[in-house]
C-alpha cells in the first residue's frame, strides 16, 4: 500500500485506532482524524488523534493527526481539502467515527437521539460529500491512475438492539446512503461498502462487564483492520455497494433486503381480504415475531 494516502476517521481508539495503525503497518500514509471525545460524545481533546499518528511515526510509518468533527461539513471539507494539500492526493477514508447514548425510547432524552443521529449519520454523510466531490471533480480532469474508495462504518445494531434505538436508526441510515452513493459515483471510479465490524472496544466496556458478549482477547479490534485494509486496496477493485462484516476469525457479505414473501390480489387488497389471507397464505413460511431476533 505505499504511495495510498488514507484517512481513518475515529482514527483516535479501538477500531479505528486498529485500522489506523494496520494500514500504516502496510506502508499506507494514514491521516488519523478524531475529536477526541468520549463514548458519548462528551467533551474534544486534540492529544487523542496526535498519539496515535505519533506512535504510527516512531514506528517508522507515515502518519498526521488532524483534530475535527466530522459531523460538522465545514470540518468535513477541511479534512479532505488539507489531506490533499499536504500528500498531494486522496485514495481512501474510512470512517469509524461514533458515540453512545443508550435508553430505552420511551424515556430517551430528545438531546440523545439528535447527539447520536448527528455523530453516526450525518457524521458519516459528510466526509462522504466531501470525499466524493473531490473525487467526481479529480476523475473529471483526467481520470484516476486507481479506484478511490469510502468505508462507511455501520453495525450489528442496524437490525435492531435493545436500548438503542438512536444508534440503530443512525446506522441502518448508513446502510441505506452506502447503496444510493455507491451507484452514484461508480462511473466516476469511487467504490463505496459499509463494514459491520466486530471487535472489543470502549463501546464493549459500556455493557456491564456480566453481560459483555466477548473478552479483548476473543474479539481483538485488530482482527478487522485487515478487512479495511483490503477494502482501501487495488485487490478490491469493483467492491462496492456492499455490507460487510468482519470480527475475529470471520468475515463475510451481508445480505440487502429482500422480498421474503409476496402475495397477489387483482382487484387490489382490503382489510378483509388480508385478515383472511396474509398471515396464513401471504406469510405462511415467514416468522411475523420478531422481536427475539432483536437482542
């Protein structure tokens, strides 16, 4: 990977600090972006994204750290305009910026909701405008000499998780801006994917400690910074508008939604006629309760 210019956005712990650090370990020139938060979002500290590029750096790779907030487009647009300013280029972002506010919906303070969808998705959204933009204009002037790429960062809670209807909303929205992006700026060379990763993180730490699916050691982060490091490659060539899953020893493809049962009235459906006909013949062969899927 020499001569890729990345960005790792939440480049500044767990998962992307993995990611970070895998990539520059592959010869990537890695910007490590981060406003140095805590898990919920609380508070900005510039040292965050610095010790990481200043580890990367005395491990003889390549790194800077930029302090923003990537939910905030002007930053957003900084960060790609001061990347390419300083290495000349813009190859890959991944984005792995995100925070926590649990709470159950009905009592879920209002403020929480907004601090989550804001960081998750529009956080996620931004980067991706800025990114996609130089890139539209770049392959205009001339075409690129390599496929660039965008990894936005969703998760396992995008099916549903209890307590976290913030957090599932905002990264079931990932999914669904991955698929529309990626179709548009697939003529113009620029792959987008989504990855579910896996892995121990402050996030993990959040569930008390009883009810924590997986120790550090079962489910290291650094297990998926191959995964994002594959995706940033010229061997993904024409990956795109993916989901993607890595943890552990496993990585795989997600499925898209899908019909999973379909039925046909001509003359068009009433309420009488589904009482009578959805869940015993439309639905016959599909589970309607699905709540226990969610937890």
């Amino acid at each position: 990977m020499d001569g890729t210019v990345c960005v790792v956005a939440g480049g500044g712990n767990g998962l992307g600090e993995a990611a970070a650090r895998g990539l520059a370990d592959r010869g990537a020139t890695v910007v490590v972006a981060d406003r140095g938060t805590s898990v919920a979002g609380e508070g900005s500290d510039p040292s965050v994204p610095e010790r990481v590029a200043s580890d990367i750096r005395e491990a003889g790779g390549e790194a800077t750290a930029h302090h923003c907030d990537v939910s905030d487009f002007d930053d957003a647009d900084g960060l790609v305009e001061e990347t390419v300013a300083e290495h000349g280029r813009l190859d890959f972002v991944a984005n792995f910026a995100g925070i926590l506010r649990d709470g159950m919906s009905y009592k879920l303070d209002p403020e929480d909701w907004e601090a989550v969808v804001e960081t998750n998705l529009t956080g996620q959204f931004a980067p991706l405008r800025a990114a996609c933009a130089h890139w539209r204009d770049a392959s205009e002037d001339g075409g690129f000499d390599r496929q660039r790429s965008y990894l936005a960062v969703s998760a396992g809670a995008a099916r549903g998780n209890l307590g976290q209807a913030n957090y599932a909303a905002a990264k079931a929205g990932v999914l669904g801006m991955v698929r529309s992006v990626s179709t548009e700026m697939y003529r113009s060379d620029v792959r987008v994917n989504a990855l579910v990763p896996n892995g121990y993180t402050r996030m993990t730490e959040t569930v008390p400690e009883e009810h924590r699916p997986y120790t550090r050691e079962e489910m290291p982060p650094e297990k998926v910074a191959p995964m994002v490091a594959y995706l940033a490659s010229e061997a993904a060539e024409d990956v795109t508008g993916c989901t993607l899953y890595a943890g552990g020893d496993r990585v795989g493809v997600l499925s898209d939604p899908s019909m999973a049962a379909v039925g046909v009235e001509p003359d068009g459906w009433s309420l009488e006629s589904l009482t009578e006909h959805f869940a015993e013949d439309v639905a016959a062969d599909v589970e309607l309760t699905r709540t226990e899927t969610h937890f």
